[in-house]
C-alpha cells in the first residue's frame, strides 16, 4: 500500500516579503467577468428551482451533495492537501481530490497554492484575500473572479504536483462537477420515469442536487475568508486579523475556529477544545478509526494551554 508522505514545511507559515511571491497590490484589483462565465452559470442555474420547485426528495439529494462536497473541500482540499494534516494512501488522497474538485472551486493545486499564499501573508497587502485592506466584497467573492488569480501557483504545491493525477485532475477541474451535474439530471430524468412518487425529475435534481448546492458551498467557503477574519473572537494573538465564531463553525463543519487553524494550521482539529463543535474533525477520526487515515495531527499542549490563559 502506497502512502503519501508529509510535508511539515508546508504547514508552518512564515511571512514572506519577496514581490516575486506576493501577487496583486490592492491597486490591482480587478474582475474579469467573461472568463468566469461557469462560475456565473452556476449562480444563474440556481433560478431552475423557480420553475421546479423543490421536492423532499431533492432536498435530500441537494443536502447529501452538499455534506459530501463540504469534506471533499474542508477534510480533503484544505486540510489534507494544503496542510498535510493526516496521512493516507494515494488511491484515497485522489478520492479527496475527485470529491473535492466535484465542488467545482477549481483543482487542488490550484486551491491549495492560493490557500497557501494566504498562510504566508495574511491579512497584508500582498494576502490575496484580506477583508481589512481590500474591502470584505473582494475578500468573499472578488479575488476569485480576479484574471491574477487564474494560475495555480505551482510553485507553492511541489510536494502535490509530483502526483500525475492530481496535475490531471488540476488541469481538467471541470471533469468531476460536469459528471456530477451531467448524473444528476441522468437520475432525476430516469426517477420520473420510474418512481413517479418521488415527484422529482431530471431538471429539479439538477438545479437542487447541483446549482442550489454548488452555489451555497461557494459561499460557504469564501465565508471563512471574510468572515473568519472580520466577526468573532481572537483567542490567539496572531499577526492576522482571523477569527473563531461558533455560527461560522457549525455552517462551515468546524472551519470557524479559524483564529485556532491561524495559531496552529498543521493540526487536524480546528476546534481546540471539547465544546468547540468541529464536524470535519469528527469524520476524519472515524475514518482514522476503519484505518482509511492515520497520524492525525493535533495541536500540542503548549498551544492549547496558551489559549487558555
Ligand atoms: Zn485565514
Ligand atoms: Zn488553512
């Protein structure tokens, strides 16, 4: 069995000053609506359910697509492949990646370099997405439409580009949302056809299962960039401005704690304490526990009792 091995490096942020690393000044800010016309789409799709309503049955479909996508992004995507957080084995860390991309925020080294970036020089001027020097709009939506920020920033992700498949599935990130979207609306036709009862059809789970999901994932996840580092306590005297708030954790499955991840990114847990609701974490000991993971990182005592005092 192969295993992935792990990169300390990548998990312990230093602020960097090289122009060269830094990106776009807030000078730079700028949008580019036509390349990001998928993006928009997905938006616009979310109008089907006008016209289709939303059965129970869809619901439950768009909930599990969402749940399911929503560790694919905080398990998989960012505390996996960004922080190396726990280890696995290769067929698995593409099983993260497969559902991850199904999100459709783009591949996972693209997503991992810009999270990465952030790491470095957060809530600088050279951060890509501070809230406080950039305005919160441009911290929660406008980078991601911003042309700057169209390359994977290789340079950042070596120890996961050595991965063909992942560069693959980087390359073609829109493989696994059209699959999913494409199944989608292959199950709601074939279910109106074949369990009228249901009351769903090929359009609604399409627009429920994947446009209404895909789109409150979106913002779910730019949330804990704007805010998680505008609105809610700051336990850890960090150079940044993040947050921990216990509404952006129970929505986002355990990624409010963010002050705590800024402290202390390398370990699995966001949420320090007992009483801090971590969803994520809970699954990934579950599946530490069927052996699918081991070596799940958590923070180490110096840190937890630092929070305390
Ligand atoms: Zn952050
Ligand atoms: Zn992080």
């Amino acid at each position: 069995m192969e295993t992935v091995s792990d990169n300390s490096a990548t998990t312990t942020p230093t602020k960097a000053s090289n122009p060269q690393e830094t990106g776009h000044t807030a000078e730079e800010q700028r949008t580019d609506w036509h390349t990001n016309l998928p993006f928009l789409g997905v938006h616009a799709g979310c109008l089907i359910v006008l016209w289709t309503g939303i059965s129970p049955f869809a619901a439950c479909i768009g909930l599990t697509t969402l749940l399911i996508r929503m560790f694919g992004l905080t398990g998989g995507y960012h505390r996996y492949f960004c922080h190396r957080s726990y280890k696995t084995t290769r067929a698995f860390q593409f099983v993260l990646a497969t559902v991850g991309a199904a999100a459709a925020q783009k591949g996972p080294l693209w997503w991992a370099g810009h999270h990465r970036h952030h790491h470095r020089h957060s809530d600088t001027p050279s951060d890509v997405h501070p809230p406080g020097v950039k305005g919160f709009y441009w911290a929660h939506f406008g980078w991601v439409i911003c042309p700057d920020n169209v390359r994977t920033r290789t340079e950042l992700v070596p120890d996961l580009s050595r991965f063909p498949e992942l560069r693959w599935l980087d390359r073609h990130h829109y493989t696994a949302p059209v699959c999913l979207a494409l199944g989608l609306f292959g199950l709601g036709a074939w279910l109106e056809s074949n369990a009228p009862h249901l009351e769903t059809s090929g359009w609604e789970l399409l627009a429920v299962g994947f446009f209404l999901s895909t789109t409150l994932l979106y913002h779910i996840t730019f949330a804990v960039n704007s805010i998680g580092h505008t609105i809610g306590r700051q336990r850890y005297k960090t150079q940044d401005a993040s947050r921990n708030g216990l509404l952006l954790a129970l929505i986002t499955a355990g990624e409010g704690w963010h002050n705590n991840h800024h402290r202390y990114p390398a370990s699995a847990r966001q949420g320090f304490y007992w009483w801090e609701i971590d969803a994520t974490h809970y699954v990934i000991v579950m599946l530490a526990w069927i052996g699918v993971v081991w070596n799940v990182r958590t923070p180490p005592l110096e840190v937890l009792n630092e929070g305390q005092q």
